[in-house]
C-alpha cells in the first residue's frame, strides 16, 4: 500500500475510530457522574 | 403550564450507553451498507468523505439536537411535540413528519425481509464456491420474482419488529439494542478486517479515503454530500425525537447527538471498507465499477453474493454474517420507526398492547405492494426518501418558532459541552441550505433527459412526489385540530388543549 493511501485512511478512518471512542468515553464517564450526583432524579 | 399532571411513572432508558445505542441503531441502517459505499466509489472516495463530515458537523447534529430537545421537553410523540412547539394549528407538522416516516416503515419492511432471506441463504451454504455472477442474479430474481416468499419475509420482518417494540422500552427494544447494535459493530470490524486482509485490498483503500481535490470543487458532489448525510443519520426523520421521550431528566443534548453522528458514521466506514475493499480485492477495478453500478439491491444481493464464493471463508462464515449484519441495521432502524407509530398512537388515547399489534398489522398489508412490486417500492423510496428534507425544514421552524436562545439556554443547562451561537445560526441558515437543496432536485428532476417529471405516475417522476405529498398535508390539515385535541397532554402543553394522559400509557 502506498504512503498516500496510508496517510489518508489513517486520517479519515483512525480519526473517526479516535472521536467515536472519546466520545463514548466522555458520555459514559459524564453519565457516571450525573447518576452519583442524582443529577437524574429519575431511574431507568 | 398545564394544570394536568403528567403520567405519574414513565419508562425511561436505564443508561446513557443504552440510549446512545438505541439511537445508533436507529440511523445504522441497510443505507450505511449498501448505498453509502456505491456513493463513496461514486463520487471521489476521500473528497466525498471530507463533504459528508462537513455535512453532519452543520446540518446533522443541530437537528438532532433539536430533536432531541423536543422529544425530551414534550414527552410526546412528533405529533404532540409540534402541537407544543409550534402552535395547536401546525399539529399537522408533527403528523406530516410522522406519515412519512410510517410510509418509510412500510417498505423498509420489506427490504428488512430481503436481508432476512439472503441471511437464510447464505447460512445454507447457497454461495457456494464458483458460483457466478449470472447464477445470483437468478437466485436474486427467482426470489424477487416469488411473491409468496417476499411476502413471507416481510411479514417475518414486521412480526418480529412488532414483537420486540410490544414488550416496550425495558423488556423490547432497549434490552435488544443494548446487545445487538455492539454486537453489529463487532461484525463489521470483522468484515472489514477481513476485506482487509484481501490481496488487492489496498486499491479498495484507495478508492475509499484518498480525495479527488478536483471533485471538491464540484457543487454536486457537496449536494451528494448532504443528501447521503440526511438519509443516513436519521435527522429529521423523528426516530431519535421519539427515543427521546424516554430521556432520563437533565440529560445531556450536545454530546449524544454527536456521538450518534459519529457512531453513524464509523458504521459507514467500516461497511465501505468491507464492501468497497473485497470488491476490489475478489473482483478487481473492472468488476468494482461495475458492482457499484449496479444499484443496491445489484451490489449487495448480485455481485457480493458472488463474490463470497470466490474468498476463502466466504461460504459459510463471511456471507452468512456479512447478510446478518445487513439484517440487524435494517431491524434496529425498523425498530425505531414502529415505536415512532406507537408513541403517536399511544399518544391518541389507544393503549400500548393494542397499538403495537394493529401497527404491526397495517405495516404488513400496507407492505404488501411494495413486497410484490419493485416499482411501487422504488417509487415510495423516492417520495418519502425526499420528503425527509421537508420534515428536517420542519424541525428547524419548530425551533425557530419555540425561540433558539431560549432553546440554546436550556440545552447549555444539561449539556456536557457549551452549545454555542453556532447552533442557533445553523438552525437560522438551515431554510437557505434546505432551499439549495431542494432546489438542486428540482431542477434535476426537471432536466434530467427522458424524466417525465410532469407525470405522477412515472416510478421517479416530479409530479408522483408532488401528489403524494400535497395528498397527505391536505388530509392532515383537515384533520388538524382533531389531532391537537386527541393528542394528550404533556408538560410543555397549553391548558385547555389536548387529552388529559391516563396514567401508565
């Protein structure tokens, strides 16, 4: 595989992998505080 | 305020990874498979990608948000939340957006119903090795051909949709989506994993992330762009609007509608490289154009199917979970749009029980056309397809209408990241963008040669979207005030409008 097409999937496709788990990360993390708050005040 | 108190106990989604799940599978469906890899090959690989990124970051994630502020705030479904929104003498909005959606229900069936059998074939070993081009496209017209078999299919589809949004929110579809929408992400990095392990898999690389800059350039290619955008995240459809019902309080706006796009989008990547990548890789650059050329049903269920009997594995592991992963994305979303249909009935006074069998019901004979009748559903497809763009004009006039700072204040409230003075300018510009838009389809449908878009019976024609459309808002505005009357009451409603909510519903 040429360097181009290396550059390009790493930056379009491991990009997105890079933002999709960070913001799972940060949902889920924010989550855990709201709940031990009882920011939610409401249970699922 | 009214002075009728919401229902006393309501269900609502367990956790927040459960309900970006839910919302994932909602815009994960057959599209991000089988249309957004053809679109990709199509239109210059990273270019085109660059241009739908830019097209989420403006044009999906407000109105999801926005969305997602209805749905939460009116604790009602699309009817209600623009009776609350707008005003009691826009209700029809909320039923334009849902008629639509429904009308999408009804086929989409049916092409959950196709995937559901090709998985069944493919499981039974029916891609043999060897097998040709010229044998799947028999395989594929024998079945399309059988009435009896699409039917059956489709009811399949329907009746185990029915089944699991029937059991509700904790023991249907969030106890579903929370398993199956990972599991499908596991499926599809396998997929593609594998594609990428193909001798030849790095041309399919090429076609897919390097950009074409010239094409960057070219107006269509940013039409193609926000078009793909909009049938794909699921904006403006009101799924994510109706899921929303069942937010906890002070959930956050701003970082799960961009996770759900983002989510979305990693899922389109991971199929184009596992479709793009082992067309290249099995059938090299002239099969490729020609595969993708092919259309979607041409693509997946012709030339893939083939070309699995031609990979190692391919028979009996890779056809079978490539055609289950197909199944599952059109499931989640079908889910999402049978629930959008109860909520709606729900919130006209029929209990749950017995709305979730009749929806059930009417989606399968109303399905029943479009399972016998590529035409009729190629022709639905276009109506409703486009007719999404009308519902997103719609959200962005609800917000307009509610007042976006005073929207944008009370998301900033609950929100994990501040929503900026770009959100209420992209919701400000959205009418200019959906006028681009829309009036770059006119003016193809109008010049496009041997179009006949003056006549309402031609499959794709101008005139046979324009009818149905004008059809339905015409009956939708005769029935306007019953809706804003029928419709219960939630937290945002005005005294002296809608039913009072019995508990429990």
């Amino acid at each position: 595989m040429d360097a181009e097409t290396w550059v390009w999937t790493l930056i379009l496709f491991g990009g997105t992998i890079v933002v999709v788990a960070f913001l799972m990360f940060w949902a889920i993390k924010k989550d855990r505080e709201k709940v031990r708050q009882g920011t939610h005040d409401e249970e699922g | 305020m009214s002075d009728v108190k919401p229902a006393a106990k309501r269900e609502v989604f367990g956790s927040r990874f459960a309900f970006i799940a839910a919302a994932i599978g909602m815009a994960v469906g057959t599209g991000n498979i089988w249309r957004f890899p053809r679109d990709v090959h199509a239109w210059g690989g990273g270019a085109f990608l660059l241009a739908v990124v830019v097209a989420n970051l403006v044009w999906a994630i407000p109105i999801l948000m926005a969305e997602s502020y209805m749905g939460s705030k009116a604790r009602l479904g699309t009817v209600g939340a623009f009776r609350d929104f707008v005003g009691r003498r826009f209700t029809w909005m909320g039923g334009f957006m849902a008629v639509v959606t429904i009308a999408i229900m009804f086929y989409y069936s049916v092409v959950c119903g196709w995937a559901i059998r090709y998985f069944v074939y493919a499981v039974t070993g029916r891609f043999e090795q060897g097998i040709t081009v010229d044998e799947t496209t028999g395989i594929w017209e024998g079945f399309i051909d059988n009435g009896a078999q699409t039917v059956l299919f489709h009811a399949i589809a329907i009746g185990l949709v029915g089944f699991i949004v029937y059991r509700g929110l904790k023991r249907g579809f969030e106890a579903v989506l929370k398993i199956v929408v990972p599991a499908l992400f596991v499926m599809l990095t396998i997929l593609a994993i594998r594609a990428l392990t193909l001798d030849g898999a790095a041309e399919g690389l090429r076609y897919l992330f390097v950009p074409e800059w010239d094409l960057l350039g070219n107006a269509e290619l940013w039409l193609q762009a926000f078009a793909q955008m909009a049938f794909s995240t699921g904006a403006g459809w009101g799924l994510y609007l109706t899921y929303c019902v069942y937010m906890r309080r002070r959930e956050d706006f701003a970082l799960n509608a961009t996770a759900i796009v983002a989510g979305n989008h990693l899922a389109s990547l991971l199929a184009g490289i596992a479709v793009i990548c082992t067309v290249f890789a099995v059938g090299g650059v002239a099969l490729a154009d020609e595969a993708t050329g092919a259309g979607n049903e041409g693509l997946t269920f012709i030339y893939l199917a083939a070309l699995f009997g031609d990979m190692p594995g391919g028979t009996y592991f890779f056809a079978p979970l490539f055609f289950l992963v197909l199944a599952l994305a059109g499931v989640s979303s079908l889910i999402a749009m049978v629930e959008l249909a109860a909520r709606n009935v729900v919130d006209l006074g029929m209990r749950r029980e017995r709305a979730v069998p009749l929806i059930a019901l009417v989606a399968f004979l109303v399905g029943i056309p479009a399972a016998l009748n590529l035409d009729y559903l190629s022709n639905q497809d276009n109506v409703w397809g486009i007719g999404l763009l009308i519902s997103m004009l719609f959200v962005a006039i609800a917000m307009m209408k509610y007042g976006l700072e005073e929207v944008r204040r009370e998301m900033n409230a609950d929100s994990d990241f501040g929503v900026g003075a770009w959100w209420t300018l992209l919701i400000r510009i959205f009418p200019v963008m959906f006028a681009i838009l829309f009036g770059w389809f006119l003016y193809q449908s109008v010049t496009e040669p041997g179009n006949a878009w003056w006549d309402p019976f031609d499959t794709f024609s101008l005139a046979a979207m324009v009818v149905q459309w004008v059809v339905v808002a015409a009956i939708l505005l005769v029935l306007n005030n019953a809706l804003a009357r029928r419709v219960s009451h939630g937290p945002l409603t005005a005294s002296g409008v809608g039913r009072e909510r019995q508990i429990g519903r």
